[in-house]
C-alpha cells in the first residue's frame, strides 16, 4: 500500500555533465518497479527534468517558507514546482547545522511545498551524541511532531529518517536500531494521523550503498532510501534501485 522510493540527494554536487549518469541510470533501469527520485542542486532541476520527464522524479533540496519576496539567493517552492520538480526536501541535517534551521522553520517550509503542489521529504535524524545519551527516540518524536505540519498526507508528505552521524561516514546503525527508529515513526504517525500516517513513507538515509542496501530494504517499515553520495554514481544508485524492486 507504500510504494517503495529510491530517493538521491546530490547535494552540492554535480555540473550538466553530470546528467550522464541520470541517462546511464534511466537507460540500465528503465521500468524500475519503485519510485525513484533524484534531488540535483537546483541549478539542474529544470536540465535533469526535462531529460527525464516524468520517468525519473526530481526535487529540489530546500526552499523557502515564503511564496515570493526579498529573499536574496533563496527559492520559492512554485519555482522549483515551475522547473518541472515535483518534491523537496526540507529540514535537512546539513540545512539545520549550516544555516540553523529550527523545526519550525522544517515545518513552514513543508507547508509551503505541500502550498506549491510539491511533496516534502523531511528530514529527521539524531547526533552521535544524543544516540549514546539514549535520548533517540526522543529526539526524533520532537523533530517529526514539530517539523510536520498538520494536514500532512500519504500524498504530500515523506518523512526521511537520517541519522547525523551516520551520513557520509559509511557507518550505518545496526538494523535493530533502524527498525527501532522506523517503528517508532510509524507509529507516532498513526498516532497523529490516523490511517493517513499509514500511507507516509519513511525512508532510511546514512551511508546506504550497493553493498548494505538490500538488509536495510528488508528492515521493518522501511519504505526506501534517501541516498546521498552513492546516487551520483548511476551503477551504483541502479544498484540500490534493483535491491529496492527486490525488496
Ligand atoms: P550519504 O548517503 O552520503 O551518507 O548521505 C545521506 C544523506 O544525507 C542523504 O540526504
């Protein structure tokens, strides 16, 4: 009743020449049986839409809480909707330590994709030490009770569970920690959401690879992957894709 989503989040990576590898991916993987999205810096969201148009989803990686306005450098959500994306992620570690995103600022930014007709995937995900101090799921009920707004849908909403300190590290949590998390997401949006939160996807993010990512796909209430560093590679997000259909 979810389907499963191969989401890739570029980052700060990747040039026009880099919509090779979107064309080796589309090319290796071209009915794939999950969603698959990939988040280009925004300078490529139009280039990688139109090339994929529509088979390949496209997000961005942050907009602003507000329509339009005196925002210098910022981007509307019905701009990257108007680039041909259909996603944005918001609430991003990065974004929360880089530029001190609070969880209200996560919300209001999800309220204004969902006002422009994007799905928002927030992001939501512990410190190493707030792990070791036993305050996870704590942390985590906080960050997704307070960076998702109400009205949230299966349909317009994601939620992506990232540990901080397993992005970008290659250490991952074991799958008894990633199933702990994932149950404790899913229930807490039933909870608040009723049979609506049954229809969220929430995705594991951290590290995930060819090489870990079929164990992760079969862990409880995973319902897919955000992927950083290992979705610019087309072999190896086509990888991840294939151990998702598999899954
Ligand atoms: P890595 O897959 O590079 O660890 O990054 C995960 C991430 O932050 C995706 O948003």
């Amino acid at each position: 009743m979810r389907r499963k989503l191969a989401a890739g989040n570029w980052k700060m990576n990747g040039t026009t020449a880099s919509l090779s590898e979107v064309s080796a991916l589309m090319a290796a993987h071209p009915e794939p049986g999950c969603e698959v999205l990939l988040c280009p810096p925004a300078t490529l969201v139009a280039a990688m839409a139109a090339l994929t148009q529509g088979k390949i989803a496209v997000g961005g990686q942050d907009c602003h809480a507000n329509a339009s306005g005196a925002h210098t450098g910022d981007i509307a959500a019905a701009m990257l909707k108007d680039a041909g994306a259909s996603h944005v992620i918001v609430g991003h570690s990065e974004r929360r330590a880089d530029h001190a995103e609070t969880n209200e600022m996560v919300r209001a930014k999800a309220q204004a994709a969902r006002a422009a007709g994007l799905v928002a995937v927030i992001c939501l995900g512990e410190t190493e030490a707030q792990r070791d101090a036993g305050e996870t799921l704590d942390v985590i009920g906080q960050q997704l009770f307070a960076s998702t707004p109400d009205g949230a849908t299966g349909a317009n909403t994601v939620i992506a569970y990232e540990p901080i300190w397993a992005i970008g590290t290659g250490r991952t949590p074991t799958l008894a920690q990633i199933a702990e998390v994932h149950d404790f997401i899913r229930s807490e949006l039933a909870g608040r959401f009723g049979a609506e939160g049954g229809l969220m996807r929430v995705l594991y993010g951290g590290s995930v690879k060819p090489s870990n990512a079929a164990e992760i796909f079969a862990t409880s209430n995973v319902d897919g992957a955000l992927v950083g560093g290992a979705s610019l590679k087309a072999a190896d997000f086509g990888a991840i894709i294939a151990a998702l259909d598999a899954a």
